[in-house]
C-alpha cells in the first residue's frame, strides 16, 4: 500500500529535522517513508517503536519511543483511505504483538462500540469488527487501536433485544456496548453464549480428572467461578462445597517447597483475601520429566505488609512473586482486589512467563513481550510495584530477601 503525501521529522523539543514530500509504504510490521527521488533511500518505521499516534484534520502526528515525532499529511481525497490501510496494518500486527488472539478463530461481525471506564466516562466508540475466538473477543476499530476481552474477565452479559445491544460488563470495571448489531444480532448472541458455555464446559471436563470426588454439580459452580483459570477465593470455595477448598488446596500445594512457603505468608495474611487457581492450560514453560497438565498457582494479599503474594506451583517458573501496592492515600486492603485481578491476567496473557514483570528493559528488547512492556496497563503496573521473588533456587537467604522485599513494600510515613 503507497500513498503520496508529505512528511516532517521532529526531535524531542519540537525542532524540525527534515521535512519532505514523498510517499509512505506500508507493511504488516510497519512503514517506509521515502521522499522523492530514486537517491532517497528513506526510514523504515516499526509499529512496535511507535509509542502513541492520533490523528486530527486529515493530519497523522506519532512519536517515537526515541522521542522522535513525525507528522504526515497532504494526502488529499486519500486520506480516509490511507487511514483504514494504516490502522488495518497496525492492528493486524497488535493482535499478535499484544498476546490478543487466545483460542481457535470463531467468526466475526461488524458493528459499533462504545466503551465506558468504570467512573461511566466514555472512552472510545465507533464502527469495528468483532472476531470471536475460543477464549477472547477482539474489537478492531476502523480508525483506532485494537483492544480484547479475555472470557475469563468477563462478569456478565446482558442482551437488550429491544434495542439489538449487546452490553458486557468486565471485572476491571469497564463496560463495552455493542450496537447497530442489524440482522446478526441473534447470531451474534447465540455465538457468545456458545463460547461462554463451552470455556465452562472444558473447565468442568478438565476438572473431572483431577477432583473426582465431586458430582458436576459442584464442577459446573467452581467452573462458572474459575473459568479457565481466574483466581477463587477461599471464601467461595467453601461455599460451593466445604469440601473443595481441601481438595483444590491439595492441588495447588503439591511439593513440600509451596507448602512451606503458603504457611509462612498466612502468618501475615488477611485469609479473606486468599485465593486459589488451576488453570487448564499447561505452563507455557516446564523443566523436562516434569511436566504438568495443567498450571496451579495461589495469591495472597498482606495489607499490613502492603504485600501481595502470587506463587506458581508449577512449570519452570515456579516461586513466590510479591508485589507492593502503589497508591497517593487510601488503605492497602481496598487497593488487594485490583492489584490481585493485574496478576491474574498477565499469568494468563503471557502463559505464566514470568520475566516481563522483573526483567530489565534492556534484556528484553528483542524478545516477544517487549511490545507487550508499553502497551499492557496491567503488566506495566506490575513492573512498577514489582519487589522481588523467592525460588527454590534462593531459599537459603530467605529471611533477608524478606526483610528487603517488606522494606521496599512499607507505605511511606505520613506527617502530621
């Protein structure tokens, strides 16, 4: 895809480098803008380095993650078109970038959205396509960034068949309206209930090999609960069956490492903010001869510790990983529910790899997540709050690693 059009190159404190007219070329990881003459031989631009981009009276302005900022215009009648080519590409390559595409590909339909934060306030909205996968739905605007919806976050659904809506409300918050849904409103529905029903489905099978004691009665409540893989808290494990929290504990503290380390931080636990998770899907990553069918991990919050606790219990990056919570006033045990709902999406998003939450940049520069480093809210609030981590590898220093970790989570003291 070319256009013509003419382009300016700035640095950091808006002082034009260049300004050219000439053409761009767009591919699936990026664009060459070339100005005009065979000698040119112009810049590649990768999406992956495009740090934000809007766009205003026919006029493209993105800046760099090296603080360059390029404007692109004089495109004439071909600008919308150049539009749709540019974000088409664009989110194309974020579907995958961004760890979107989750499951088989299902279908997709065409309509709007309008997305609300969880304060009620508009967010983005307009025409996109709705591809429906195994375990996610993706929204492609025409002329905005691609954004998913993992199944496993999803609290409800409600279908308005007067109005042909489809509304879904998020355990972030958020709410996405589907409208102007026309004819394929029904089948739209009928694929999302399909879809929903069978992630529970495959979790109760999943669990009928490992929790044989219990009818499907029990299976179906603890499947609607844990999805295919999002935390249970003790409290509804019991009361699903008082029986389930043994079992499901018996799963997850497998070896004698995670026993020990789940007595030592329910010493210093709220035990009403103890959850519980087995995921059908394997770690993405597991030492040789010790494969696991399925993944297991707990969590844990410390609010007088200002600590959360995630431990994977199985694949190879198995350990406790503790996080402090980040916040300007308010008390630490408001602030548990949401700092435990960031960890459960970036273990399952990145397949319980765990090196984009501690690793430095600079060591992941070339691999798959360093994309995934700007763009994921989630995952770039876990960096921040990220204070270390216990593995079978360190236990020997282990009550100096914890006095560190605690002194780096305490909340700074407040003078009066």
């Amino acid at each position: 895809m070319i256009y013509n059009l003419k382009y300016k190159k700035l640095d950091q404190f808006q002082k034009v480098l260049l300004e050219k007219e000439g053409e761009i070329v767009i591919s699936k990881d990026g664009f060459q803008l070339k100005g005009k003459g065979a000698g040119d031989i112009g810049e590649m631009i990768r999406f992956a380095d495009i740090k934000e981009w809007r766009t205003r009276d026919e006029i493209v302005a993105f800046t760099t993650v090296s603080k360059e900022k390029f404007v692109l215009s004089n495109m004439g009648n071909l600008f919308n078109d150049f539009l749709r080519d540019f974000v088409k590409s664009r989110n194309e390559f974020l579907l995958k970038a961004l760890f979107m595409v989750d499951g088989e590909f299902i279908t997709e339909y065409e309509g709007d959205f309008e997305i609300f934060s969880k304060y009620e306030k508009s967010l983005s909205k307009g025409h996109a396509w709705f591809r429906l996968f195994e375990n996610s739905i993706v929204i492609v605007p025409d002329i905005r960034d691609a954004f998913s919806v993992s199944l496993n976050f999803l609290k409800r659904v409600d279908i308005d068949d007067e109005f042909y809506e489809i509304h879904l409300f998020l355990d972030q918050g958020f709410i996405i309206h589907f409208k102007k849904l026309g004819s394929i409103f029904e089948e739209f529905t009928e694929k999302l209930q399909m879809l929903q029903q069978q992630m529970y489905q495959h979790t109760v099978d999943a669990f009928k090999t490992i929790l044989l004691e219990f009818d499907s009665s029990v299976l179906i409540k603890f499947a609607y609960e844990m999805k295919r893989g999002k935390g249970v808290s003790v409290k509804k494990l019991k009361k699903i069956d008082e029986k389930l929290l043994d079992s499901v504990k018996d799963i997850v503290l497998h070896d004698d490492l995670s026993k020990r380390h789940f007595e030592y931080f329910s010493k210093m636990a709220d035990l009403d903010e103890v959850y519980f998770g087995i995921s059908p899907e394997p770690p993405k990553h597991q030492p040789k001869g010790q494969e696991h069918p399925y993944s297991t991990w707990y969590f844990m919050g410390m609010p007088d510790k200002n600590l959360v606790v995630a431990e994977i219990t199985t694949g190879g990056y198995k350990g406790a990983y503790l996080f402090k919570i980040i916040m300007e006033k308010g008390n630490p045990q408001e602030k548990i529910g949401e700092k435990l709902l960031e960890i459960n999406q970036a273990l399952l998003k990145l397949k319980f790899v765990t090196t984009p939450f501690y690793k430095d940049k600079r060591e992941l520069r070339r691999s798959i997540y360093r994309f995934a480093l700007r763009k994921l809210p989630y995952l770039r609030l876990l960096r921040r709050s990220y204070v270390g981590r216990l593995t079978p590898f360190n236990e020997v220093d282990w009550d100096k690693r914890m006095n560190d970790i605690m002194e780096k989570a305490k909340l700074p003291e407040v003078i009066t």
